[in-house]
C-alpha cells in the first residue's frame, strides 16, 4: 500500500501498540508509524522506550504509565483523549495488557466511549508456545505466579486436571522453585517446555519431562532472561481400573489419612482431588 493510503492518525484514538521482546527487527512498519505520528506515548519505563525510539530516530513526547501510577495517569490521559489527542501505549516489551500495566487505560477508554485501536505485534507467551513442540490448540495463559510458595502451591492446585497447556511467566531466579512446586503438585512426568531469552542471540528452549527440565535447570548456577513455563497437566487419560488398582494399593500400604492420600494419586492421574475422592468413596461401598 503507498504510503499516501495509510489510514491517518485519528484525533481522540488511543493506540495500544506492540513493540519487540528481544530482536528489534521485530517491530512492525505499522508500529514506527504511528508511534512516530502519534502526539504522545504512554510508557511503562519511559527510559526503555527513549532507547527504543532512539534506535528508530522517533521523537514523540513519552509519558510514564505503570502498575503504581495507572490510575491516576488514566484520569489525566482519558482528559487528553477527549480533547482530541493521539496517543500510543507501550510497554517495556511485548504487546502491554498482557502481564504488562495499561488494562487500567484501555477500560476506562472503553468506559468512556473512545476509541481504542489495535497495532499488533509479538507477545511472548505466543512465542514460546509456537516453538516449544507443546499441545497449542487449547491452552491457558496464566501470567505470573505468585512469589510466595503457599500461594503458588494453591494457584497451581487449582489447575489440576486440566487437559490444555498451561503458560506461566517466572523470574529467572524463581525458576527452579517454581519447578519445584510444579514437580509436588503435578508429578515427574508431564510435558514441560521452558522458553528463554526469546528472539535474541542466546534463545533456548528445553524440552521433557518435567523431572527431566527441573533437573536441567537446578543443574545451572545462574539463569538468565525473562522465562516462559509450558505445562500440560494430564497427557493420557488414565483407564479406571489403573487408577482403581493405585488407589487400593496406596490406601492399604499408606498410613496417612485417606484424603490426603487421594489427594496424591488425584495430581500423579492428574484429575480433580473430587474425583477421585468419589471413586474411593465407590471402592469403600463396593468392598
């Protein structure tokens, strides 16, 4: 399309913008375009993008947005809108809403009858899921975990018996006890895929069991870049009499209370605890 084409910048429009993970030659023509033409950019770490633009010979005004002053800057930014101000938004890396500030900017432009534009662009989730060999037609993107272990044990409880692919984001030094407690409530040997330094020079992905990239990783001592998980909970579904036969055989050799034992055998089959428990409640009636 010749450049007089393009759509022009549209007055009172705010434009969520993607720009790259990793390889600057990521970044679309569409995306220089209107972060060039638009009035001004929301960032999430205006020194981040200064460097960004610099690259690119982009002078637009940068504005900070992030998780501690969003909503305070989107009363002050939805005020510009109105007046018939461009605006972009960014984030440090990858397409912002996704685990990134600017959800906050978006509904109250939504709320506020503007209208809110789309300039695609990478997300790294995606990204990993497309080279990771994993099950990519259902899957479930879970953002981070939390930093404390209870809490991430109870968020990952809730994900047993899912059948999709599950998708995390971890810090690098949160790697290997964020495997860890993946190993305690999901068993050794489910599909496991980690995803780093996606699109730069050093870009790895490891691939296994989960025992196998738990050991991968504990084996290093330092892990470096942004961290993609991939997960999948239950890979076969396991036939009744399997689990009837483990059932019986773990409640009759373990002294531990009966619900915690189903509990176990619940994560090793990856189904609900509920489920299982009911079976174990058949077996009790039938013996």
């Amino acid at each position: 399309m010749p450049v007089s084409d393009l759509p022009a910048i549209e007055p009172g429009t705010l434009y969520v913008v993607a720009t790259p993970i990793g390889n600057l030659e990521d970044i679309s023509p569409r995306a220089l375009r209107v972060l060039g033409e638009v009035e001004l950019v929301a960032a999430e770490d205006t020194r981040h993008t200064r460097k960004l633009f610099n690259h690119f010979g982009i002078t637009t005004r940068l504005l900070s947005l992030h998780e501690h002053n969003e909503a305070q800057r989107a009363e002050q930014l939805i005020e510009k809108l109105q007046g018939g101000m461009s605006l972009g938004l960014v984030s440090d890396a990858g397409t912002p809403c996704i685990s990134d500030p600017g959800y906050r900017l978006v509904a109250a432009c939504r709320d506020a009858g503007l209208k809110v534009a789309s300039v695609p662009g990478p997300t790294a989730f995606t990204t990993a899921l497309s080279i990771a060999g994993l099950p990519s037609d259902r899957f479930t993107f879970c953002g981070f975990m939390p930093a404390k272990k209870s809490a991430r044990l109870r968020e990952l409880e809730a994900f047993t018996g899912r059948r999709e692919t599950l998708i995390f984001y971890e810090s690098p030094h949160r790697l290997v006890a964020a495997l860890e407690d993946m190993y305690e409530v999901f068993g050794a040997d489910c599909q496991t895929a980690v995803a780093r330094e996606l699109t730069k020079l050093h870009e790895e992905v490891v691939r296994g069991t989960l025992a196998e990239v738990q050991a991968e990783f504990s084996g290093r001592d330092k892990v470096r870049g942004e961290i993609v998980i991939l997960l999948v909970p239950s890979v076969l579904e396991p036939e009744l009499e399997d689990l009837d036969s483990v059932l019986r055989k773990r409640l009759a050799e373990d002294e531990r209370p009966a619900r915690q034992v189903v509990k176990e055998v619940a994560r090793e089959f990856g189904l609900s605890g509920s489920e299982v428990y009911q079976r174990y409640l058949e077996l009790k009636a039938d013996a």
